[in-house]
C-alpha cells in the first residue's frame, strides 16, 4: 500500500522530471540550416508549451473521472508534448521567424 511518503516521492520525482523537461532549447552557433531549423522548432515547441500552460493550470483535477494529484503531476508534461505536437504539425509561424533571424544574425557577425 502506497503511504503519503510514497506519494510525496513521486510527487517530487515528476517535478524534479518537468522542471529538467521544461529547459528552452538553447539557441547558441549552428553550423547548417538543418540544425538552425531543428532549433527554430525546439524553440517553438517551448514557447507553446509555455503558452499553454496557464491554460490547464486552474482546471480542477477531482471528481469521479478525475486523475487527483496524478494528474497535476503530469499535466505540464501533457501540456509541453501538446506544444511539441503543435510546433511538429506547422506551428504558428514563429519557427521560420526564428531561424531567419538566427540565420542573418550569424551572417552578420561572420563580417
């Protein structure tokens, strides 16, 4: 039988896995448009995630069909996949934007 210890550990676990989840992607030199693009979408990936977040944040959690502290644990994570998701199928436009500038910025400093 799990205690509130137990809980409390898994609790924790899922926070200390969100918060090493959570990282924005790093946007340092890329030496090629395909790493420059892979980036441009990891970043936006993140803004939506980190968009969406005070969406879910208030939605209770109980009830008879409710996921209770489980489901609090792991909605930044749901959340964060659906923003990758959504970055994955187009995005909002922010990936091109970001590589673009990326791109010129590197071209700059290189004069």
């Amino acid at each position: 039988m799990a205690t509130s210890a137990d809980s409390a550990a898994l609790l924790a676990t899922g926070q200390l896995a969100y918060q090493q989840a959570a990282v924005p992607p790093q946007l340092g030199h890329v030496n090629n448009a395909a790493k420059a693009a892979k980036v441009a979408k990891d970043f936006e990936a993140f803004f939506l995630g980190q968009m969406l977040q005070p969406m879910f944040q208030d939605i209770p959690t109980d009830g008879p069909m409710g996921g209770g502290s489980a489901e609090q644990t792991w909605r930044s994570m749901l959340v964060d996949e659906m923003g990758k998701s959504m970055a994955k199928a187009g995005g909002i436009g922010l990936a091109d934007q970001v590589r673009r500038q990326m791109l010129q910025t590197q071209e700059a400093q290189a004069k």
